[in-house]
C-alpha cells in the first residue's frame, strides 16, 4: 500500500465531515477506461480536426456525415470499455456520503455502469439521440453502424429530418435544470471534488470557484497540478483511478 500523502488523509477526512458533497467530473475520470479525452488528439479520420471544431451545429450542417461518423466511433467505443476504480470509488462514496451530488460533464454512461444514480449531466449523452429539426429523441441503432469512418446520419420517423447526437454542442445552451441544480449544489456544499476536468469549458467550469465563494472546500484530482491559488484548494496530483478509491 502505497504510503499516505498528508493530503491524502486530508480529505479524508473532509470527506468524513461533510455534510454535502459535489462530486464534478470531467473527461479524466474515462481515461483509465480508455476512452480518450477531449485533450488528446484526435485519431484516424479526425486526425486533422480539434475535437472543439467537430463539436459544434455547424460542423454538423456544413458535413454530417463527418460529424455523426465520429460520435457514432464514440459511441461505439464506449459500448467496448469498463468504468474504472475511479467510476466506482464515486459510486461508493455516492451510496455513503448522505448528500452527495454527482455532476459530470462527460457524455458516457460510466458513472451509470459504476452504479451511481443520479447523475446530472451537463452536456448531455451519447446514448441519446435526437431530431435536429423537430428535437424528437430518437433510437439509436446498435450496435453503431460507424466503422471509424464517414456515417449518414438516420432520418427521423416523424419528420425526416437528420438525427443529431444528444449532447450539448458548443455554442448551445446547456440543460436548463441540469444546470440550475449543478450551480445550486456547488453554492451549497461544503465540499467539491472537482475530478478530471481541466476547467476550461464554460460554465461549467464555474462550479468550483463557486463553491469556494460559499466556503467549501475545492479538491483538485488530477496528474496536472491544478491552480491552488485559494487557501481552501487542496490538489491532490494523480490519476483518479488510484487516488480516489484511497478515499473510501
Ligand atoms: C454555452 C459535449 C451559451 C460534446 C462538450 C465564457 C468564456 C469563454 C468561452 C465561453 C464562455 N461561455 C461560453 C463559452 C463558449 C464555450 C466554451 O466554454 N469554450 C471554451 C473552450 C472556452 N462554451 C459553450 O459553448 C457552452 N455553451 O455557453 O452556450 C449559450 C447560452 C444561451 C443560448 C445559446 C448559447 C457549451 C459547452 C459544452 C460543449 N460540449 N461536450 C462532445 O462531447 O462531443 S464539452 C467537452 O469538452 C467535454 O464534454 C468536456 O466537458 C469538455 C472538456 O473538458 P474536460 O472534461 O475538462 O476534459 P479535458 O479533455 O479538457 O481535460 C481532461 C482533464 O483530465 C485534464 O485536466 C487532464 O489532466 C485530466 N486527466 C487526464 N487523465 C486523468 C486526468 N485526471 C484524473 N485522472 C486521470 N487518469
């Protein structure tokens, strides 16, 4: 067993004392599950494109073929990995803190496989498609039809317009009370594990800062060093598949 850093037994024991928790997540809690981060760079057909340039409605209108053929190549990726020790230590805190509230910003169903319910997801899901014209949901196909390549996109039944992912694109709003109950929990919690996420995407990028504004305090799980500007930061560098389960 690995010797146990001071921050470590630190938050801990915040963990032990906290009445509400937020747990929020971004990409690098998948990592050790292998699915790759919005970071990292792009392979095969995508190789030329920034993840921020396909994730977007135009991108979608102006080639939809390249846009659904990626998430389909998503899609189908996740239908072939696990969540990992990181997924399910958040699942046993989730089943022992009282209040703890789960916020992710991914859009796989890992937390989901892990047994954590609910989960609030910011940006919505992979695994929930829709109608681009008449917002329809719609059933996906499995398994995916993608061989990591260009994917027409299904027709809607109703309308026959073109099916879009069920995530929240850049430029788009984000799920109203998804949001509301994400930033409600933030301002009242008296800790956030903000895990994986490189804080750069808005607004959810605002929910640790406003938990440090209500007096919580904020834990970083990340192998980058996160900023610890504010005195109630604790970073703890790593990869939240061995630091978390030290948790619980
Ligand atoms: C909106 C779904 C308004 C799609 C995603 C204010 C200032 C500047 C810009 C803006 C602003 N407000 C809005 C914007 C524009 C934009 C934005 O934020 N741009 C950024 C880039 C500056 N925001 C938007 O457009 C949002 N919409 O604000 O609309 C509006 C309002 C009303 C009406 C109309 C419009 C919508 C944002 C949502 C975009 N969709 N996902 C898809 O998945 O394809 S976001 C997408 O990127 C991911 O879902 C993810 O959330 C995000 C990447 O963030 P991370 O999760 O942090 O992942 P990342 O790869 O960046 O980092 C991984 C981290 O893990 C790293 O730190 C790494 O070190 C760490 N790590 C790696 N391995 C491990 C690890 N950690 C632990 N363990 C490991 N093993």
């Amino acid at each position: 067993m690995m010797t146990e850093s001071p921050e470590i037994q630190q938050v801990r024991t915040l963990l032990e004392q906290a009445q509400r928790v937020v747990v929020f997540t971004g990409a690098g809690v998948s990592a050790e599950s292998g699915v790759p981060t919005f970071r990292d760079a792009l392979t095969g057909l995508w190789a030329r494109y920034d993840a921020m340039q396909l994730a977007t409605p135009e991108a979608f209108l102006r080639d939809p073929e390249l846009v659904w053929g990626w998430y389909e190549w998503r899609r189908k990726l996740l239908l072939e990995v696990k969540p990992n020790p990181a997924h399910r230590a958040i699942a046993r805190m989730q089943a022992q803190v009282p209040q703890l509230t789960l916020i992710t910003q991914n859009v796989d169903d890992l937390h989901e496989q892990a047994g954590s319910q609910p989960v609030i997801h910011l940006h919505g899901s992979l695994f929930a498609a829709r109608c681009f014209e008449c917002a329809r949901p719609c059933e996906l196909a499995d398994p995916p039809a993608a061989e990591g390549g260009r994917c027409p996109p299904p027709s809607c039944s109703h309308c026959g317009g073109r099916v879009r992912p069920g995530v929240v694109w850049f430029g788009e709003p984000l799920p109203e009370q998804a949001l509301a109950t994400a930033f409600a929990a933030a301002q009242d919690c008296d800790l956030l594990l903000a895990v994986g996420t490189s804080g750069v995407v808005q607004p959810a990028a605002q929910l640790p800062g406003l938990a440090l504004a209500a007096g919580a305090t904020v834990v970083h799980v990340n192998p980058d060093a996160m900023s610890g500007r504010h005195p109630n930061e604790v970073c703890l560098k790593g990869q939240a598949g061995q630091l978390l389960p030290l948790l619980v």
